[in-house]
C-alpha cells in the first residue's frame, strides 16, 4: 500500500513513519563501534591523498625515484613526473567507484569493503617496496581502485545501518575521520622529515599506509550487513537481525522499519525489474542524479585547492612558520569544522546548514582575491592566510560535510549503489582537471594570478549557491521512502522541511500484522522466522507487567 498524498504545511498531519519514536534510544555500543568501523572506510582516502604532497618534497624520495633534475639541478620532480604521480593514480579512483556498484551488488557492503581492504594490501605493499617510478605509480593507480571502491560503500553503508534521526551525523563521521587521516599523514611526514636523513624520511609514511588495511580489515567481517542489501536479496531474517545489532529498540520498532525497507523494495521492483547505471541519466531521474551527485564534484571549485596552498605558500614566504607545520594547522581547522558537522547537520539541518556556509564562503573567496592585489603588503598577505584557515572551517563544516551525504540520501533505493559512484567518479575527474589547471592559472611563468584566483572561484561559488537555493533539499529526518515520495509528488526543495504527510501513525499500527507479509510476498521475499505485531506486542506487555 502506497503512502498517501501528503499535505502541504498542514499542523494537523500526523508525523512521519517513525516520528511516534523519534524519541527512542538510538546510541549503544555496539551502534557506535559500526560506525567507527565503517567511517574508517574513508581514511585509506585521506592518508594516500595527503602522503603524496610532503614525499614529493622530500629530496631522498626524489633520488631514489628519479634523481637529479638536470634543468633545476636539484632533487625535485619534473614537470612530467610529478603529473604522472599525482594524475594518474586517479583514473583507478574513478575505476574503483564505478567497480563498486556491480561489487556491492554480488557481495553486500560488508563483504565489498573487506574486498577493498583486500586489495589495498599489495597495493600499498607494492608503493612501499617500488624499485623504481613505475612501480611506484602502479602501486598508487590499485591503491585508488581499492578506496574508490571504500569511499563509494562506506556512506551507503552508514545510511542503511543506522537510525534515520542520526544518518547525516553518521555519515559526517567518515569526513571527520577521513581529515584526521590527512592531519596524521602530515604530522608523520613532518616527523620523520626532522627526525631522519636517510630512506626512512619516506619509508615510515609508507609503512604506516601498509598497515591500515591491515587494521581496517580486523573488524569488518564482524559487523552486520546492509538491512536494505539484506531486504534486496531475500534475506528477510538476516536483516531483521542486523537491524536487532544495531537498533536499541523494541521488536515491534525494528518490525515497522524493516516494514517500510520491504515496502520501498516492492516500489523499485514494481518501477522496474532490472536496472542499469544510465538509469541515473533518465529524465525521470537526471535532476535528482545532478542534485545527489554534484556536490562532491562540486567542492572541488570553491577555492579549497587555494585555502590548502597559499596559506602555507603565504606564511612560509613571510618566513613565520615551516610548511609542515602550517600544513597541521590547515587540517586542524579541518578537523575542527568535521567534529561540528557531525551536530549540525542534524541539530540545524543539510540545507540550513549548507546554504548559509556557502555564502560565507563565496565573501571570503571575494576578499581573499580582492586583497590579492596588494599581497606585496606582509599584513595583507597575513589577511589572506588567515581568510583561508577560516575557509578550511567553513569549508568542511558546510560543505564537505553534504558532499557524500547527499549521494547516500536522494537518490532512490535501486539507484543509489550507481549516483554514489557517479557522484565519486566525477568528483574525482574534478579534481584532475583542478590539479592540472591551477598551476596554469597562479604559477609565475603561466597565468601568474597567485591568489587572484580567488575570485575565479568566487564566481563559482555564487553559481552553486544560487543553484542550492532551489535545489538542495533538506533531508534531516526523512526516511529513505519519504525521500521518493516527495521527489515523485514534486514538492520544491525549499519547502521539503515544511512538509508532512498527512497519513497517521495509528493506521500505520493497524497495518503492521499484514502489511510486512503481504510486502513481503509481492516481492519475492519470504521470512521464515517473523513474529506478527500482535505477537510482539503481547510479549512486550507481558515483559512489562513482570
């Protein structure tokens, strides 16, 4: 049975599905440590995508995988080698996130990410003993085909296994713990770089790279599968007791939300049988796709790449700080903008969250590039730098923190595995382009605008501000299934957190005994070992009065 239309702005509609629980126990250990688990998915990401940069730098790592440069005459890279280095190994980020949906399909989400731990084993092996430049690479290509594959599963991971009422702080944790892999990369590099001169200045970042798979893959065949895999597949009981695992609720809770996964499989089964990744591309699903996976690609152009650079480039020129060190304090504010995530978005909201950082950021990417032209003056360049550690914090609190959440939430159910990979595919082509573009447009002997830049930047992020005026939606609370029904009624974005539906919570109690089953049948899915909701509430009274 389909929900009912809902009824706009209407103060006598009765809550959404599980808001007469809303007020439930949702934290316990053992919700906790699969969120860690999960969220630590995305630091194989961090620690790789931060290692690259202060290596690079390191005249022993240069020796030993290039030598000299003979048109500088030193120990740094060429032109050409460092491209290769820092381009290449993306093309297997983007084959690993589009590898991941056909992946998840065949093993689950648990089993996709030990398989993606798996492989980082003698990729990150292989970087560590690299005789040469070319190993080297292929060592870094495999690697970013495991965590393409870890950073494409680990969000959807989060949204299925936990609550609705704490899915965006979930889902923000892998960001936080993603920057807190970054910081430990840098602080490492800077310590062995002042501690060694010898190989071990890169060998000792690279060590502790190899062991994370290691340790990542310890815990992970332990935690419960995927509810909505689980559903997808048949496997009805198996979801009823991962459900169990990580839901501190009563039997007749867990009932009512596994009630409404079947009910949401039924409708992707009723919409179509088979689905295709060029699904994400049809009229019917092409802005929800754009909406969903835009904003990972998106953060790439708000002046980030600026805010991670020039502050370093500035302070280091003014000679108040070694680079290492300026490089920890950006991840600091990083760090310190991921933790707030992890309450705003679901004390404030995506939306309200979001769209208010995005116009702080475009005025600070508008100063930044304004003050630009006098950069000669040392107080002015202090300025910029310190506008760009303030746009680390914003950055990251508004805007890095919905770039994965978003692709986790909107699309529906049968589409998320393919907008998620779409989401990291195209994040990742981003950030080549950027790469490759930027040194075009700041460096000295090219297009020499340094900060100026800023406000190219600026000007995109005014486009994307403009653009989440209308089309981000506010998500906080909204179960998967509510997420399609105001996507297939149409309601604007701008009015989706003033939005109920006017079905009552007590028609939904008097359904529950049959609804489950009937779902259950429609789609092929047979639980041998559920309880009926009056059994369940029997035996709740019955706990009750002893």
């Amino acid at each position: 049975m389909a929900l009912s239309s809902p009824t706009r702005d209407s103060v006598m509609a009765a809550p959404s599905i599980d808001s007469s629980h809303e007020k439930s126990q949702v934290w316990s250990v053992s919700v906790f440590v699969t969120v860690i688990t999960i969220a630590l998915s995305g630091a194989t990401y961090g620690l790789e995508n931060s290692l690259m940069s202060p290596l690079a730098a390191m005249p022993e790592f240069v020796k030993k995988y290039q030598g000299l440069n003979h048109d500088t005459r030193d120990y740094t890279f060429t032109a050409s080698h460092q491209s290769m280095i820092f381009s290449i190994p993306l093309i297997g980020t983007i084959a690993g996130a589009l590898l991941s949906p056909y992946l998840q399909d065949r093993l689950g989400r648990k089993w996709s990410l030990c398989a993606a731990y798996m492989f980082s084993i003698p990729s990150t092996q292989l970087q560590l003993w690299a005789p040469n430049l070319a190993a080297f690479i292929l060592g870094r290509v495999m690697n970013g085909l495991a965590y393409g594959c870890a950073l494409s599963i680990g969000p959807l991971y989060l949204a299925d296994v936990v609550p609705t009422s704490i899915r965006g702080g979930a889902v923000a944790s892998s960001n936080l713990l993603t920057i807190l892999a970054n910081l430990m990369a840098a602080i490492c590099c800077w310590a062995t770089d002042n501690n060694y001169s010898d190989a071990r200045k890169y060998k000792v970042p690279l060590a502790v790279q190899a062991g994370l798979p290691f340790i990542l893959l310890l815990p992970t065949p332990f935690l419960p599968e995927s509810p909505v895999w689980c559903v997808q597949k048949g496997r009805i009981g198996e979801a009823r007791m991962a459900l169990k695992r990580v839901r501190p609720v009563s039997d007749l809770e867990i009932e009512e939300e596994l009630q409404e996964i079947v009910r949401a499989e039924q409708e992707r089964r009723n919409l179509a049988k088979d689905t295709k990744f060029t699904d994400i591309l049809s009229r019917k699903h092409l802005l929800r796709t754009m909406v969903a996976g835009s904003f990972f690609s998106l953060n790439q152009i708000s002046g980030i790449i600026l805010s991670t650079t020039y502050a370093t480039v500035f302070l280091t020129q003014l000679g108040l700080g070694d680079p290492f060190v300026l490089t920890v304090y950006a991840y600091v504010c990083q760090v310190v903008g991921a933790a707030l995530a992890i309450v705003a978005l679901e004390k404030v909201g995506r939306r309200s969250l979001a769209l208010p950082g995005f116009v702080v950021l475009t005025i600070i990417d508008i100063a930044a590039g304004v003050l630009a032209f006098y950069a000669d003056d040392a107080n002015v360049a202090k300025a910029i730098s310190a506008l760009a550690m303030v746009f680390n914090f914003v950055w990251t609190l508004c805007f890095y923190s919905i770039s994965l959440l978003m692709p986790s939430e909107l699309p529906t159910q049968r589409l998320r595995n393919y907008t998620m990979s779409y989401a990291i595919g195209w994040g990742q082509a981003t950030a080549v382009v950027t790469t490759l573009a930027l040194p075009q447009i700041t460096a000295s002997d090219a297009g020499n605008l340094a900060a100026k830049a800023y406000l190219i930047f600026g000007g995109c992020m005014l486009v994307i501000t403009i653009l989440a005026f209308f089309l981000l939606p506010e998500t906080r609370g909204r179960t998967f299934f509510e997420i399609d029904q105001l996507y297939t009624h149409r309601i604007p974005a701008w009015r989706w957190s003033k939005y109920e539906f006017g079905r009552t919570s007590d028609s939904l109690a008097s359904e529950r005994g049959s609804q489950l089953e009937n779902d259950s049948h429609a789609v092929g899915l047979m639980s041998v070992d559920k309880k009926s909701a009056s059994q369940l509430a029997a035996s709740e009274s019955m706990q009750s009065s002893a």
